[in-house]
C-alpha cells in the first residue's frame, strides 16, 4: 500500500478497502482523487471476481468534507467567462463518476467525523452506512454555491424520504450519527475508531451465509425496484440544472471565497502588526 497515493487500497481476503488519503485536507475532493477512485471502483473493485465486497473510508479525523474549493477557485479564476465548454470541463472536475454507478457486490462507508457535500453524496453510493458516534453528516454545499452533481438529489430522497431530504438541501441541516440512524440516512452507529471494523465484520458476516447466488440475485433486485426506468434522464437533469446555477450563482461563489481569504489574509497581517507594536 502506497501511502504517497491520495486513494489507497488494501486487499484483506477477498475484501477491498478503499481509503481516501488526503488528511491534511480533510480528504477533499479533486480532479487527482476523483479520477483515482472512478478508476479504482469502476476497474479494481467492480471486475476484479476475487473481490466480494469493499469498505470506503477516509484517512484521518474525517471521511470527506467534499470538493476541494481551492483547486475549483483556480480553475474559475483561469476561465473567468465560463461558457458552455468549459462549464462542461468543469462539471467532470466536480462529478465523481463512480457515485452514478450501481456496483455489482456490496460497498460500505465507514464514516469518521464529517462527511459534507460530496463526500455525503459519495457514502450515498454505498450498499450500506456505518457511521461512528460523533460523526456528522451534512449537505451544506451552498456555502459556496455549488449544487449536487454526483446523484444527491436522486439518491438522498429515497433513502431517508422528500421531507427530510428537502430539510437537508434547503437548509443545510447538520445530522449527528444517531439522528442520521433515525432518519434511514446510517445503518449502524459505531464507537469512535471502530468504524471500519465494523464494516468489515458486516460484509464477513453477510458473506459467510450460505447461498451467495440467491444473495446477489435478491441485492440486484431491490435496487432495480428502487430504481426509475428514467434515472438516466434524472441524471441529465441534474447536470443541466447543475450548470445553469453555476451560470447564476457559482461564479460569484467562487469571487467570495477568494475575497474572504484575501480579507483573513490581510486581518491577520494587522494583527500581529498591531500586536508587534
């Protein structure tokens, strides 16, 4: 296991754990780990027959806080008419392929700390949710005005129902573990540092029942009854919606943030000037 890579894999049996190794970031998301983990997920972990199931987690204090803002705020500031082409390149910058598939054999997320935004749409992907004791889970992406791209709006309603859902993206509500419980949103809630052993004794126990044909035959099913014969086309409507308030909102979302950094920046300048002094 390289630990130089910003997404790591260790093999234990026939079980893949996948970790995301950004710490010193909270494990953001950029162009570099998005496309590690699509091809990871799409080529390591779905093809590979040896491999029965998989846990996701994130390196350090926290599974996933999301996008990574800085690596976005260069690309808008390189591309400041953001027309159509590169509005294009910039949503395959923010999507994570991985998070539209249905992978063909169980995967978990063991949740430490936050997951935020992109990170919470990444766990969304997953069969099942372990999240431990003091984790929150939150949906809070319009602090710099990015919409979900990565299935959010589809996934998130049907596991925990429109009510609620619509309480999280309006609101940007923050769940801890045991009211994510209650809202359907985690499976299990987990000690602090046990997550993903606990994971990885749900996929053992689950793979240790006789009868794996019948399991994947019933797992397969469930998902295609949950699934709308359009969910194709509520992808691309995701992405056309996504784009048009990047076109309204984003843009300006990304100045802010530069302009809050710059004004922090300075503030602290004056500080220890003022403190010299």
């Amino acid at each position: 296991m390289n630990s130089n890579l910003c997404v790591l894999t260790q093999k234990i049996g026939r079980l893949l754990l996948i970790g995301l190794n950004r710490p010193e970031k909270s494990n953001l998301i950029d162009q570099k780990t998005a496309s590690m983990l699509n091809d990871i997920l799409y080529n390591q972990f779905d093809k590979d027959d040896t491999i029965i199931g998989g846990v996701l987690y994130g390196e350090g204090k926290d599974f996933c806080l999301g996008l990574d803002i800085e690596e976005l705020t260069d690309y808008i500031k390189q591309n400041p008419t953001c027309d159509n082409t590169s509005l294009n390149t910039l949503y395959s910058c923010l999507s994570t392929d991985s998070t539209k598939l249905t992978f063909s054999k169980p995967l978990i997320a063991a949740i430490t700390g936050k997951a935020i935004g992109a990170g919470l749409e990444l766990a969304l992907a997953c069969d099942l949710r372990v999240a431990e004791i003091d984790s929150i889970l939150s949906l809070h992406k319009r602090k710099h005005c990015i919409p979900m791209m990565n299935m959010g709006t589809v996934r998130l309603p049907r596991l925990i129902g429109l009510s609620r859902a619509l309480d999280m993206i309006l609101t940007g509500r923050e769940l801890h573990a045991n009211e994510a419980l209650e809202f359907g949103l985690v499976n299990r809630v987990a000690p602090t540092g046990t997550a993903i052993g606990v994971s990885v004794k749900m996929i053992d126990a689950i793979y240790r029942l006789p009868g794996l044909s019948a399991l994947y035959a019933d797992r397969s099913n469930v998902i295609r009854s949950s699934h709308c014969p359009k969910d194709s086309e509520l992808v691309k409507m995701e992405y056309a919606e996504a784009l048009n308030a990047f076109k309204s909102d984003g843009i300006k979302g990304f100045n802010d943030f530069i302009c809050q950094h710059i004004l922090l920046f300075f503030s602290y300048l004056f500080f220890l000037y003022s403190y010299s002094h």
